[in-house]
C-alpha cells in the first residue's frame, strides 16, 4: 500500500513538473510571438521614449563636458557611443513597436541643433534613429545581436556635430577663436581634419557595437525576462 501510495506521489509530482514546463513553454513563446507585432505606439511606449531619451541625454551630455579639452572633441565618438550604449541597451527591453527609436533620434537631433551643435544633427539624428528602427523590426524586436547593431549605427547621429567643422570650416574656426581662443581653434582643427568625417562615422559605429555589448552584458537578466535571447 504505501509503494502504491509513493507511486502515486510520484506520477503526480512528475505530472506537475511537466505541466509547469508547458506553462513556462507557452508564457516564454507568447512573449516571442508578440514582441514585434503589437502595431502603433501607446502612452506608455511614448512615456518610455522620454524617459529614455531624458537618461541617454544626460550621460552623453556629461561626456561632452570633456570637449572643453581639445583632444577629447574627436574622442568622443568613443567616449560618448560606449557609455550611452548602457542606457539605450536597456531600453531596448521596453522597444516592442517601430517609431520609439527613430523618435528618440528625432529628440536627439533637435536638441543638439538648438544646443549650437550646428543643423546638421537635426538631419542625422532622426536618419540613424530610422536606420537603427528599421534593424530591429528585421529582428522581430528580440533579436540581441540586431540590438547590438541598431546602437552601432544609432551611434552614428554623432557625426552631425562634427560636420560644421569640416563643410564650414572658416566660420567654424572663427567661432572657436572668439569663444575659445585662437591656441584652443588651432589645436582642435588640427585633430579634425578634412578628411576625419569618415573615421569618425566608422569610430561612432564601432564603439558604439561596444557600448551595446557593454549594456547587454550589464542587463543581460533583463534581456532575458523580455524574451530577447
């Protein structure tokens, strides 16, 4: 009787084990299958965007502090795409829908153009926000390594600020000589020079695949609760 009674135990035990395995199987494959295919943005996504954005801007804001030394302008297109790829890494866990990266893009442009960044940042900010949205929805918005790749050329707003130096290069320096002094307008058109813009683009998309790393190996749980394994 009481082998019988253990029997018993066990199939029930083993019957519970399996249909929990079931439960975890079908919550884990709902969150696949409806990651990416929720259409249109709601309040909340909107309300994450800002707070995102808000968190990205800050820290790269801070970063920038550095540009009053003329040999961190150029660096950072390294400094600014690693430490704000930590942010944006785990924003990614709140993107399920197309638009909530090319609008952070948008917010980017606009306050780099009217913080005297120059306009060209209104044109690549919401370029590489696109581009960067476009490459998640190719990954059904749970793709990590797609995640990894949309903040490398996300990263890659930053050369908006470095334009002016290159494509006006006269009125720019004037400008550094009346703010900045003419030994600081030397030096730093001597690290930028004409031909600079494409290392720099390339600079911003490979620190900025750093960053993301960097990010996703921070919120790597997170990643895993959202499904983006």
């Amino acid at each position: 009787m009481e082998l019988e009674n253990t029997n018993g135990l066990m199939a029930i035990a083993r019957h519970g084990i399996k249909m929990l395995a079931i439960r975890n199987l079908r919550e884990r494959t709902l969150i696949l299958n409806t990651k990416g295919v929720k259409q249109g943005l709601k309040p909340k996504d909107l309300i994450n965007v800002g707070i995102f954005s808000a968190i990205y801007i800050i820290i790269v804001m801070a970063a920038a502090m550095l540009g009053y030394i003329p040999i961190f302008i150029p660096l950072l297109v390294v400094i600014c795409p690693i430490v704000g790829g930590i942010p944006y890494m785990l924003y990614m866990t709140k993107v399920h829908c197309f638009g909530m990266v090319t609008i952070m893009g948008i917010i980017m442009g606009v306050l780099m153009g009217l913080g005297g960044m120059g306009l060209y940042a209104l044109i690549t900010g919401p370029l590489f926000g696109l581009l960067a949205d476009l490459v998640l929805k190719s990954g059904g918005y749970h793709s990590p390594k797609k995640a990894v790749l949309s903040h490398g050329i996300f990263s890659m707003w930053l050369i908006g600020n470095y334009i002016p130096i290159v494509i006006n290069r006269a009125s720019y320096f004037d400008g550094l000589v009346q703010g900045y002094g003419q030994a600081y307008a030397e030096t730093l058109m001597g690290y930028i020079p004409d031909w600079s813009l494409v290392v720099l683009l390339a600079g911003a998309f490979v620190f900025g695949i750093v960053g993301a790393l960097l990010g996703k190996a921070i919120f790597h749980k997170h990643f895993e609760r959202a499904g983006i394994v």
